[in-house]
C-alpha cells in the first residue's frame, strides 16, 4: 500500500470516527490530534485496532507514544515503516 | 544520613508520601500481582499508585498558612524507575514531617513499610498516617513503630496545620491539638474536631499539570473533581458511606460540600490546557441539581475537553441535556447486578434494567457520548450464577446498543471489604464472613502469594476461591462478547484473554505447590517474578484495555527532579549489597 492511500486511509478513518465526518473539512495531515483532544485514549485503541485489522499492521505498544500519533502524517509514517519491517523492504 | 554531595535535597515543612501497596514490590518471586487482582477497574496497576485526591486540599490549605507541603508519589517513581534507590531518594527529602495514606487499605502494607524506612533515613522526623482507614485502625496504627501520630476524622487540614506548625518550630507537645492519637496508643487529644460547615474548601489547585507534555496519547490528561466529602449513600460494601462516617468519625451529617465558588475556580486552574483535558467527576451522585447544573456551566466556561459523571440514579432529562451541552459528557452507572435483589442489597436497586434501558436512547439523544455499566462481584445473595446471568444480560445490552453507547464492565470486589462498612461490622446479617479483621491482618494478607486469599471476606453464595475463578470466568467471557461483538478490536480481546489464561494457570501452579510442598519452588519463583515485571510494566483498564506507559497521569510524580532522579538510580549493572548510599 502506497504512503499516500496509507495516509488518506488513516485520515479518513479519523474523519469518519472521531470528528463527525468533519463537514467543514478542518482536518489537515498536520493538525495537531494529541492537542484538539481527538486522540484521547479510547479513539487511540479505535485507532490502532482499525491499523491492525483494516490494514494489516500491528504497531507494538512502545509505538504508541506522543511523537508517533502526533498527527495523521506521523501515524501514516509509523504504519509506513512498520509495512516495511513486515515485508523485509529497506 | 546526609547526602556529602549531588543535587540539592529537596526541603519542605511536611513531605506526603504515597508509597506501593506492597513495599517493596520489585523482583517479589513469593506473591503474584495477578492480572485482576487491582480489579482493573481504574487505569493503575497492582501498586496502587494514585494518591488521595484530598493530599491537594492538605498542601494548599497548609500553602495558605505559610508552610510548604510536597507530594512525593514513591509507588509511581518506582514503576517508571525499576532501579529506583528508595532509602537513597528519602535522604535527599528533608521535612521534619512525613505524612503517609493507606487509602482503602491497600496501602496498609507499603506505607508503613515506607514509613519505616523514613524512620531509619531520618531518626528524629516524625511520621503521621491520616484519612478514613487510618482513623479507623488509629490506635493499632499508632501502636506501630513505624507511626509516630494518626491524625483522625476526614476534617483534618487544621489538625495537620496545627501539627506541623509546631513540628516544625521544634515543639514535641501535641496535647493541644484535637483528633491525634500517639505515643504508641497512649496518648489522645479527643476526636473532637468535626466536619465544619466549609471545613473542606480548599481549591485544588491544578496548575502544575497544565504544561506536561503528553508522552502517549494513552495517557491523554485527565484531572478528578471531589466537589464534596462524606456521602449521602449507604451502600453496605463501602467504608464512606453514611453508616461508615456515622460510627468511624462520629458524625450526624455525614456530607459536607464544598463551595461552588471555590469548585468553579479550581476548574480554571487548567487555563487553556482545559481544552485537551478530560475530567473524572467524583462523587457528583451526592450532588443537587442545583450545585450540579453550576457545575456543568463552569466545565463549559473553562472548555474542558469531556467529563465522566459518576450517577448512582438515572439522570433527569434536564441535567442530561445540559450536560450535553457542556461538553463530550459520559454517564458511569453502577447498579452492581441486573438482578433487582442484589442491586439493592448492594445500595442501588433505584431503577430497574428495563428503565436502564428506557433511559439510555434518551440520554444519548440528549447529547450523552456514552454511558458505562459497572457490574460488582461480591455482594450478597450473588452466586456464581447470578454472575454470569449479568454477563449474558451485558451481552443484550451490547447487542441491543451496539457496544460503546452503553458499554457494560464487571469487576471483583478487591483486595478488601472496607473496614467500617455495614457488611464488615455486621457481617452475618448480610450474609458475610470477615477473615481478616485487625491492621496486621491486612498488612499479612497483602503479600499473600494467592489473591484470593489476600481478600477478607467471602459470602454466603461465593467463597473466596469461587470469588477469584467467577471473576476470571465473567471477564473472559464479557471480553469474549466484546471481540465477537466489534467492540473491542479482535487482537485487543484475543491478548486479554491470553493474560487471563496465562493468569489463571500461574495461580494453580502456585496453588498445587503450595498444598503439596508448602513452598513455591525456585523455578515457579521465577516464573512469578517474570509475570510480575511484565504486569507491573505497563498499566491498563476494561474500558481501555490497552497496556498503557507510566507517566503522563496526574499522579504520578511532578516533584523529584530528573537531577535527583539520576542520583538516586542504581548503575547498571550493580550487584546486590552494592547499592551507593548517601
């Protein structure tokens, strides 16, 4: 899976979930998720199950820390990079 | 002992140091920290390392009187820092008072420990216990060498100003000041100095948690609000009902508030940082409406992110639609059983599953982001049936709201029946029997190797072992329900169910040797201590069952430097015996 469907996947998923749809479109790659409060703890497990079960990628418990989950970019690199680890690519 | 060098000691007039539940909990091969056994019902572990939240009244009320108190947190310090040199860290706190909680009792093990060892760091300091359980158990505690003053009753800011007021300018006479028991037992002031009418209003004041960086969106921040003290139930288990306060504090009126003014101002001290912080609102079952709905006004002003609101009766349509205005705002109801009868006996019984269910689409339209159901194991007349007939009735609810809009929990009563509480001192009436009934009891029962029987009572209709195997039994099958259900992601309740399992073959093992040999033999010990390092690694709940990093809760420690901390860590890859001291 392409970093770019990676990442509009787990954009989506948030928007879909955790936002109401987000109707006016305020969610960008870099807004600030662990600061608006839309990864609390509960949407974070919603989140890694979704990762784990839709796209195939399990991210340890170690991984799940504020850097990682700052915003949909990092998360999409973590899941990016955990593919990788996977699938033995460089 | 005097650190020659390093970091500075940190000095105060009164340090509040919450220790583990079991001192020392590190590398312990002889007593399992069995998943459950915490009843995992709040996201702390085995340690028990949150503190009372009435240690904030204690500091800013002694703050107010010019005298500096610091809450030190050793259980969480410990956790996070496995290497921790605890007598080395105590040499570097100076107070000429050392105030300790056994909180419920679970403490009642690793606070006097640690108050032992502050006894041997600093000989001439004096060590005070304090709160429910500590006044209950005040002259056993006082007979303690370790405890040098219990300070009685749940009115204990000016008692605890006066004490360290005069600790600290050197005096040793305490015969004034009322509600003190010391001298091993000899000595009392009389329990004379009772709930006033503000005698709690003190803000909490929550400032210093504002700037810390969320290291992991698991332990995104969440503050608790105590609006009151004492309680306007009296639910039989509980040693802060109103027969609990009646008869351990000798009180009529046995719930004070505090006032609105000073709730709303303590909700400001978040500032901004309101805006990603949750709250856990305790206690507002005993609230009016009217206190309750200028409450929900002042989380709304203050912006705070969402709220818990723990209900003992199904909310009134007005409250819950303000509280969907206000915020995110979840509902925590606790009718303990589906079953009518023992929901009754157990203090609830106000409403009926079929008016539960009535209530609950209304509270969601009403603006409610989600209500959560506790079920209790361990009250009269529940058997084992009875338990798992709750778990099937969870498995309606689930199926009938599609999980998290009502999200049904059980959870064991544990370690304790409180001391104090209805059941206790009137065990037979209730169907109960109390095996553990003095302080040194408990402090025994903590480090049993067994869990069930570190517990103090049993029922009726469920032994102690029947108490620990339906425990196990409801919350796989529950964990079961949710993974088939989709409410928790499958490999969340495929790992809950492997620690169950894994739990539960590990405490038959140790239960065989123990039977037949008396001992645990060397290699089960180390069976044990891996188990333990991994379960105390991380914390974890039901609602969030994900193993969640240290740090980050408002409880842990925010008071010991890294400096100090540094200092005080064993280096790597020290032996035994070759710990540096101060």
């Amino acid at each position: 899976m392409s970093d770019e469907l990676v990442t509009a996947r787990i954009r989506d998923y948030i928007r879909a979930n955790f936002l109401d749809g987000d109707p006016d479109g305020e969610l960008q790659d870099t807004s600030p998720l662990l600061e608006w409060g839309v990864l609390n703890s509960l949407n974070t497990v919603r989140l890694v199950g979704y990762i784990r079960e839709e796209l195939g990628v399990k991210v340890p418990p170690v991984a799940v820390n504020g850097a990682n989950f700052r915003d949909v970019r990092s998360i999409a690199a973590l899941v990016s990079a955990q593919q990788s680890v996977k699938g033995g690519a460089p | 002992m005097t650190p020659v060098s390093g970091p500075p000691v940190l000095t105060a007039d009164m340090f509040l140091l919450h220790a583990p539940s079991v001192y020392d909990f590190r590398e312990r091969d002889d007593m399992l920290f069995a998943y459950l056994s915490d009843s995992d019902s709040v996201n702390v572990t085995g340690v028990y390392e949150m503190y009372p939240i009435g240690w904030f009244s204690l500091r800013q009320h002694l703050a107010e009187h010019g005298l500096d108190v610091k809450i030190v947190n050793v259980a969480s310090l410990m956790l996070q820092y496995p290497d921790l040199d605890v007598r080395r860290l105590l040499g570097y706190l100076r107070a000429p008072v050392y105030g300790f909680d056994i909180h419920w009792m679970a403490h009642c093990h690793g606070a006097v420990e640690l108050a032992a060892e502050v006894k041997s760091v600093h000989p001439g300091a004096l060590t005070v216990f304090g709160g429910i359980s500590a006044t209950y158990y005040a002259e056993e505690l006082a007979r303690h060498p370790a405890a040098d003053v219990v300070v009685q009753g749940y009115d204990t800011l000016e008692p605890v100003r006066a004490l360290v007021d005069t600790v600290r300018r050197g005096g040793r006479d305490l015969a004034a000041i009322p509600n003190l028991v010391y001298d091993a037992g000899e000595r009392r002031t009389g329990f004379t100095h009772k709930p006033a009418e503000n005698y709690n209003n003190a803000v909490n004041d929550w400032s210093y948690y504002q700037g810390t960086p969320a290291d992991s969106p698991l332990t995104s921040k969440l503050i608790m609000t105590l609006p009151n003290t004492g309680c306007a139930h009296d639910c039989g288990w509980c040693g802060g009902s109103k027969f609990a306060y009646r008869n351990i504090m000798g009180v009529r009126r046995t719930l004070i508030t505090k006032d609105d003014d000073l709730v709303v101002r303590e909700l400001a001290t978040m500032g901004e940082a309101a805006k990603h912080t949750s709250i856990y609102a305790l206690q507002c079952y005993s609230e009016n409406k009217r206190r309750m709905h200028r409450y929900l006004d002042a989380v709304k002003d203050a912006g705070y992110k969402s709220v818990s609101f723990e209900q003992f009766v199904l909310t009134p349509e007005d409250t819950l639609k303000k509280m969907g205005e206000s915020t995110e705002s979840y509902i925590m109801l606790s009718p303990e059983s589906h079953d009518p009868r023992i929901s009754k006996a157990a203090g609830r019984g106000t409403y009926t599953m079929e008016q539960m269910e009535a209530w609950i689409p209304r509270a969601l339209d009403a603006g409610i982001k989600g209500v959560m159901i506790w079920f209790f194991i361990g009250m009269p007349y529940q058997d084992r049936q009875s338990v798992m007939d709750t778990v099937a009735y969870s498995e309606h609810l689930i199926r009938k709201f599609k999980g998290w809009a009502a999200l049904p929990l059980v959870c064991p009563m544990v370690p304790f029946l409180d001391p104090g509480s209805r059941f206790f001192e009137e065990p037979d009436r209730h169907g109960y029997r109390i095996f553990h009934r003095t302080l040194a009891d408990h402090r025994r029962a903590m480090v049993e190797p067994l869990w069930h029987r570190r517990l103090n009572y049993e029922t009726e209709w469920l032994s102690r072992r029947d108490l620990q195997d339906v425990s196990y039994d409801a919350v796989a099958r529950l964990v079961e329900v949710k993974g088939e259900y989709g409410v928790l992601p499958a490999f969340f309740a495929e790992t809950i169910l492997r620690a169950i399992a894994e739990t539960r073959a590990l405490l038959g093992e140790m239960e065989r040797a123990l039977e037949l040999d008396g001992r645990l033999p060397a290699e089960l010990r180390d069976t044990i201590r891996a188990y333990n390092r991994k379960v105390l690694a991380y914390s974890s709940d039901q609602i969030v069952p994900a193993e969640r990093p240290f740090g980050g809760r408002w409880f842990d420690d925010f008071t010991v430097p890294p400096e100090l901390l540094a200092a005080v860590r064993e280096p790597v890859g020290a032996a035994p015996g070759e710990r540096r001291s101060p």
